[in-house]
C-alpha cells in the first residue's frame, strides 16, 4: 500500500502497489544490480510503467522492465530494455499480468546521475489528488541558509499549484569565490508539468541571487502559467535577481511579472532579470539602480514564429547600470517580434537603452521588434537612435522599430508619477506588499530618497 518514493535498491524486493508508486535511482561510487517486484494489491489488475526523468551514466547501465516475476523463469517476459541511448525513453510499459519486475544494472558514478519513474496499476483509477491541491509556503523568514532557502523539483503527468506569498527570504547561499556562489539563487524551481506558480508579496533580499525557475510539460494543458508580482527585490549580488527559463523541447511557458519594486541589486556579470524561452509579460515594474550585464533580458523562440509576442510595457527604468564591456544595454532584446510599449527609460550611464541580436534566417520573416511609444530621454530622432543598438548599426542585427517615440514622458506619467506608482492628491505612492518591521521599511525608504506613509 505504498504511495511514495521507493529507492530500487532498498532492502524489500517484493511490494504489493494498491494505485501508483514512484520508483527511483541514484547513483553512488559502487556498482550496483538491484531488483524489485511489484504486485497487485488483488493480484487482478496489470501494471504500466514509464521514465518520467533518465540520466543513466553510459551504455553498459541498463533498466530492465519484465512482465511477471523475475525470478519465475518459466512466466517472465522482458518487455522493455532501456539504456543511455534507448528511444524508450517516453514510451509508457504495460504488462499482461499482475507482477512486475525491475531490475537495474549502474556502474558506480556521481549522484548526479539516475533515474525516476513511475508504476501505476492499470486501467488507471485515480490520479492520486486532486488538481485544485497546492503546496503553500507563507508567512515565513527564510534566513542564512547555506544553499539556498528554498530548493523545489516535481516530477510526473500532474502536479500541484505552488504558491510563495508573505515570506522574507533573506540573507540567503554564500559567495566562494569570484562569482563562484553556493546556489544559483536563493529559491531554485524546477518545475515539470506544473500548471500554476503564484510568487508575490516577497521580500528578497541580500541573497546571492533571487528566484530562479525553470520550468517544462509535456503538453499545452498542463504548461506553466506563472504570476510574479507585489514582491521586493533589492541587494541581491552574483546573479540573477529574476531568472524564468523555459526548456526547448516543451510548449510555450507563461509567466506576468508586474507591480515589483527592483532596487541595488548587484548581478556583475549575469543580467538582473533575465526572460528566457518564456511568454512573458513584464509590466508596471519599478528598476531603480541596478548593476549587472544587462538590467533586463527577454530572449528564446529564435526558431519559432509566434502566434504571440514577449510584451514590456509601462515600465520604469532609472539610473541603472550595465558592465557589459562591448554593449553596455538595458534591455537584450534576443528575439524579433518582441513588443516594448510605453516604457521609460532613463540610464545615463549606459550607452544603449536596448540592445539587440543577431538575427538568423528565420528571424528575417519575422516583424521587428516593435518599441514604439516609449521615452528614451530625448525628443530628437537622431538622439532616440542614438540611444537603440540594432539593425542600423550592423546589419547582422536584429531590427528595431522605434517611431514614433514620445516626445516627452507626460503620458506615460501617471499624473507626475513614474510607472508603478499613483499619484494621489500631489504626492506619488506606490505599494510595496513586501513583509518588513517599521524600522525596516522606514530605513529603505530612506535609501531610496523617499518616505514611508
């Protein structure tokens, strides 16, 4: 009746399976050939079995999948042989009767190697919950952990929404050397067939990096659609602030980053947020000095025509810093056909505002990256230019069109107020749902040249 994780190679041989377990490998510096036998509860129903992660180390390590007990020679059939290089990778397993074995041959190697997989009586009864269930973390102070204070990975067909809110992670993974660091941020996500992830009213904070998600499905319904907003980033160093990375091989991710307040993060040589193979959404976000490579990064689809496009629209940029030595940019535009809308950007210290691209073949029938609308600090078309790194300056670029630009930020202000802020009576306020005693919030505030209401 086990519903879990089951280690291959743990001392029970024989396990009687009611609905679905998850068998897995890790491998260690000792060769190993393991063998587990599953059977139905009434000995009535089949099992089917399927890969949901493989890594095996080489060709010589094997997974054997046998229909029967394997120790039965006179009714056992191999069904399935699966090493490195097999196409079954995918591929779902079932049996005639009501046994299965497994048995696994690994040479010893590092712990990065392994496999997942999953065993399910068939015909399938139940998924095992239900699809309105969510892992929840809030309300908690997450400090001064070594590798991070939040490390999240799910497997299998479907899995529960995540949801981050009211937490202050702080202080979090260590530096070693150089831009060596502990984690590659201070909440890591490896998400697959996750269809919701809620991260909003954070605060995060002097972390060696922020929040970095990666994120993959095997089909359109059960992609990620990711809401990031309400949240404070501000002194994290050594890498990305923001990283949504989507794999290749998986439909489109989604995710909208809007009403976030992005202040003194230090990324040096990784951009401060960074876009990547997602749609994105970037909207109403306040970035106020920043250093990094870039400030913000919207890239991936480079071989792919969008039916949709990456928007950043109603953004505030303002006094941000890039250190890239041959393109010092704000913005990395990686991909045509990307919209930037009603934004404004004023970084003095930089040579471009946006920056773009080669572009391949593909790219040539796309539309061009569409940033109209926005104030680039002058009201001259010549300066506006001047302030753009695409394909009027080298032909191999990706190209930008720019006009007509506002010739002031009047309509872009809310009242006088930059993006992300509200102007009420003659004062400028903004929201920041960020979790911080008074004397927190009172002393930031004070960094920032404003004040606490």
């Amino acid at each position: 009746h086990i519903f879990g994780l089951v280690d291959v190679c743990d001392p029970a041989k024989e396990i009687v399976v009611q609905e679905r377990v998850v068998l897995y490998y890790k491998y260690n510096n000792k060769p190993v050939s393991c063998v587990k036998i599953f059977y139905n509860e009434f000995r009535v129903k089949p099992f089917g079995f399927r890969l949901l992660q493989l890594n095996l180390l080489n060709s010589t390590d094997s997974i054997s999948v046998y229909d029967g007990d394997i120790y039965n020679k006179a009714r056992v059939r191999l069904v399935a042989e699966i090493t490195a290089d097999s196409p079954l990778e995918k591929r779902f397993v079932t049996t005639r009767g009501p046994s299965l074995s497994i048995r696994v041959v690994a040479s010893g190697a590092s712990e990065n190697y392994g496999f997942i997989a999953e065993i399910v009586t068939t015909p399938i009864s139940a998924i095992g919950f239900n699809r309105d269930v969510q892992h929840n973390i809030s309300y908690s102070a997450l400090s001064h952990n070594w590798q991070g204070a939040l490390h999240y990975v799910s497997a299998g067909e479907v899995n529960p929404r995540v949801t981050l809110e009211w937490n202050q992670i702080t202080n979090n993974c260590a530096k070693l050397y150089g831009n060596f660091t502990t984690c590659l941020g201070a909440v890591t996500m490896d998400l697959q067939n996750t269809q919701n992830l809620h991260f909003r009213n954070n605060l995060v904070r002097g972390n060696q990096g922020g929040l970095w998600v990666r994120a993959d499905s095997r089909g359109s319904a059960t992609s990620l659609k990711g809401w990031i907003h309400h949240n404070l980033f501000t002194e994290n160093d050594n890498g990305p602030a923001l990283s949504v990375e989507g794999r290749q091989s998986s439909p489109y991710q989604e995710v909208t980053v809007y009403r976030n307040y992005w202040a003194r993060n230090r990324g040096f040589i990784h951009n401060v947020i960074r876009l990547n193979q997602v749609v994105s959404n970037f909207t109403f976000n306040y970035l106020h000095n920043n250093l990094g490579s870039h400030i913000l990064e919207v890239s991936g689809f480079e071989r792919v025509r969008l039916p949709f496009y990456q928007t950043t629209s109603h953004n505030g940029f303002y006094w941000n810093f890039a250190v890239e030595r041959d393109s010092k940019g704000t913005v990395i535009a990686g991909t045509a056909g990307q919209q930037y809308v009603d934004n404004i950007f004023f970084n003095p210290d930089n040579d471009y505002e946006i920056i773009t691209v080669n572009r391949s073949l593909q790219d040539v029938w796309k539309t061009p990256i569409d940033a109209r609308n926005n104030y680039w600090g002058f009201n001259e078309t010549i300066a506006v230019s001047g302030r753009i790194r695409d394909r009027s300056d080298e032909p191999h670029l990706l190209e930008v069109d720019f006009r007509p630009f506002q010739m002031n930020n009047r309509s872009i202000l809310s009242g006088k107020c930059p993006p992300g802020w509200d102007l009420v009576a003659d004062t400028c306020y903004i929201y920041i749902g960020a979790p911080m005693t008074f004397q927190e919030a009172r002393d930031f505030c004070r960094t920032m040249h404003q004040c606490l209401m």
